[in-house]
C-alpha cells in the first residue's frame, strides 16, 4: 500500500511540477513572486477605490466614469508606448512605472486619511494611473518572452501570468472588504503603495535579460503605422483582436457594475463586494491553471470563441441571481470562461508575431480591454440607468454571445478556403 501511494505522490508531483515548468526559469520564477505580492495590493486597491466612489456619489454612472477616467487615458498612449518599448531595455521602464504606481496609492492613501478626498481626486488619480498603465501593461507582457528561458515554456507563463493575476483578485478584494469594514479605504491605498516595493527590487537584481534587438531610430509615427498594417494584414491577428475588443466592450464591463449588484440586488456591503470579486477571480484562477496544463498551442483558435461565447451566456445569466451564493456561483463560472479567453488570446498573438513588432501588437492587445472596457463601463452604466441592471446585463452578454459566433463561423470560412488553395 505504501509503495502504490509513492508512486501517486510522484505521478501527481510530476503533474504539478509541469503545470509550473516555466517557474524553473529563474528570472521567471523570481519576477512571478514579486509580481504577485504587487497585483494583490492592486487588487485591494481596485476594490477599495469602487466602494469609496460608491460611498461618495451613490451613482452607477460614476462609477462608471472613474473606470474610464483610468483606462481611456491609457488607451490613448498605448499605441505610441507600444512603438517606443520595442526600442527600450523594458526593465528599466518597468522600474519607473513600478515607482510611480507606489506614489499614486500613497497619495491616495494621504487624500483618504486625511478626509480631504473627493470625486475630482479620485478622477484625477485614476488619470494618473492610466498614463502609468500605457507602458507598464503592454511592457510585462513584451518582458515576460525576455524572462523564459525556454521558448516552449512561453504559453505556460503567459497562462501561470493570468493565474498570478487571478489569484490577487481573489484574495485582495476579499481581504480589502474586510479591512475597508474595519479601518477604512485608506489603509488598502497604504498596503497597495508598499506592495510595490518587492518587484522594484527584483527588477533590479534580475540579470541576463536577452534584449531583442530593434530600430531605435525609427519615428514614433512611422513605427505605430507599420505596426497597425502588420496587425491588419496578419489574417489571425487581425481577429483575435476584433474579438477581444468586442468581448471587452459589451462583455467585460459588467465587473465595474459589481458595487451596485452587492448594494442594491444583493443588499450588501463591502464584505459582499469582496466576495463577489473573489468569486471571478478565483474562476478566473480556476482557467488561468487550466490552460497552463496544455503541452501547446494547437487548438486555441477555436478555444477563443468557444470561452468568449461562454462568458457572454454567464454574463446574460448572472444579471437573474438573487442570492449571493448563486451569484457568486455564476461569476466563478464567468470569471472561468473570461480568463480562458483573454489567456488563450494572448498566447496565440504572442505565438504569431514577429519579434520586432511584439511590444507594439502587444500593446493593441491590452488596447483591446484596457480601451474598449471603460467605453462599455460608461455605456452599461447609462444603460443600467435607463433600462434597468438585469435588462443591460442580459443585452451585453447575448450580444457576446453572438459576436463570438460571428469569429467562429468567419475563422471556419477562412479555413476552408486556406484548404482548398
């Protein structure tokens, strides 16, 4: 009987072992640690700035506006970030925007403390951290094929990458609605500034870092034009990011209504919220692992619509949940679905482009959520006011639903015609 539980230990160590590979590089393995304990700070401090906005204006609609206010002013960078961090050694910017991150939630933490925050601070905070996000985003992405040591583990770190993500917003909202019960937003903004401090210090001790090379050279404009018809022309680039920008736009935004399901269908309060956001996050994880199990990419243009289509069902579903349990329940199974999505996007561009380009498709990927989700934060918001939360939430997500039916059906006509060329 011992000998039959060893050789269990040992098939299932060698399983855990594979779905971590990428972890034996050690750059990798080292950025993924501090990594980690900065996105959870980040995730307390999503969760405490949505309960503050709510607790100031009681708005939907508002709610809606500091999440565009923080992603649209990243969404108008990124694109020329994109062209310069094809140029750059992206350790040293990430340095700098890790720095920055830590002043703005120190600075929202002051503002907070001291009971002089209002609606235009957080506003302008979130501006702030938008302009941070335009390099910082699509520079991790570009960074993490620099820290792998071997290119067929890349897949397995995009997708241990999402999990990271994933796990922080799990625990840190979950976390944060207890502490913002306790002791108030500021004390997360304080967490969130220190949080920082580990990947600033990994950043600098990391060593050996291939950095590929490129044409420094080459104006801004140029560059961003020859990547957006390098994208256009690239017949699976082209739309995966259709795709995502679809999902993000009328799929994704249902998150930044989450405050007002906790308080106002759910009747909640923050520990509500921060179950919530753990819910999706932990299904998020739940995928996130999934696709860092496969041995390779074959099969992930037809998981892409396939997890879109899902989520856009969830999404329409779970807008009908009455209880916290059954709603926490289905953004497990949302959560699941979107992050298969976003995973398998990432890791199908990442496999197609070209080195020289990557910073720059990189960029229109997290383009993809980090534009179009605040354009849909501000219409579900409107739209919630108008016709109602269940009403929004059900249109949004059948209209995902379809939009991921649409890639599939132009994906097969695509094929078929490859084939019989």
């Amino acid at each position: 009987m011992f000998h039959r539980f060893a050789e269990w230990v040992q098939i299932h160590a060698g399983r855990v072992d594979f779905v971590f590979r990428s972890l034996h590089s050690r750059n990798y393995r080292w950025y993924f640690v501090g990594n980690g304990v900065s996105l959870m700070g980040t995730w307390m401090q999503r969760m405490a700035i949505s309960w503050l906005v709510y607790k100031l204006t009681g708005s939907a609609i508002l709610l809606g506006t500091v999440d565009f206010a923080s992603q649209f002013s990243a969404f108008l960078l990124m694109p020329f970030a994109g062209v310069w961090l094809d140029g750059i050694d992206i350790r040293r910017l990430l340095v700098a925007t890790q720095a920055f991150g830590a002043l703005q939630a120190l600075l929202l933490g002051v503002l907070t403390a001291t009971g002089t925050v209002g609606f235009g601070h957080l506003v302008v905070m979130s501006v702030f951290l938008g302009v941070i996000n335009a390099f910082d985003m699509p520079g991790r992405h570009a960074f993490t094929v620099q820290l792998v040591e071997k290119r067929e583990d890349l897949m397995n770190a995009i997708a241990l990458n999402s999990s990271l993500f994933n796990s922080a917003r799990l625990i840190g909202p979950a976390v944060a609605g207890i502490i913002v019960g306790l002791v108030g937003e500021q004390t997360c903004f304080f967490l969130n500034a220190l949080s920082f401090l580990p990947i600033i210090v990994v950043l600098l001790r990391i060593s050996g870092v291939p950095h590929p090379p490129s044409d420094t050279s080459q104006p801004i404009l140029e560059g961003l034009k020859e990547g957006i018809a390098y994208a256009y022309g690239h017949e699976i680039i082209r739309p995966v990011l259709i795709l995502c920008s679809l999902a993000s736009f009328i799929g994704m935004s249902y998150i930044v209504l989450l405050p007002v399901v906790a308080a106002e269908v759910l009747h909640g309060g923050p520990e509500a919220l921060g179950i919530l956001m753990g819910a999706n996050g932990l299904g998020a994880l739940m995928g996130a692992l999934f696709l860092a199990s496969r041995k390779d990419a074959r099969g992930l243009e037809e998981k892409i619509p396939l997890s879109f289509g899902a989520f856009g069902i969830g999404v329409a579903l779970f807008c009908h949940m009455r209880s916290l349990f059954l709603a926490s329940a289905m953004l497990v199974f949302n959560g699941f679905w979107m992050i298969s999505g976003w995973s398998a996007s990432n890791t199908l561009l990442q496999t197609e482009v070209e080195e020289s380009k990557r910073a720059r498709i990189m960029s229109l990927y997290t383009m993809t959520f980090m534009g179009m989700a605040p354009l849909g934060s501000l219409l579900q918001g409107y739209l919630s006011h108008k016709i109602g939360l269940t009403s929004t939430l059900s249109l949004t997500g059948s209209l995902c639903f379809l939009g991921s039916a649409a890639y599939y059906v132009y994906r097969m006509i695509m094929l078929s015609k490859t084939r019989s060329c």
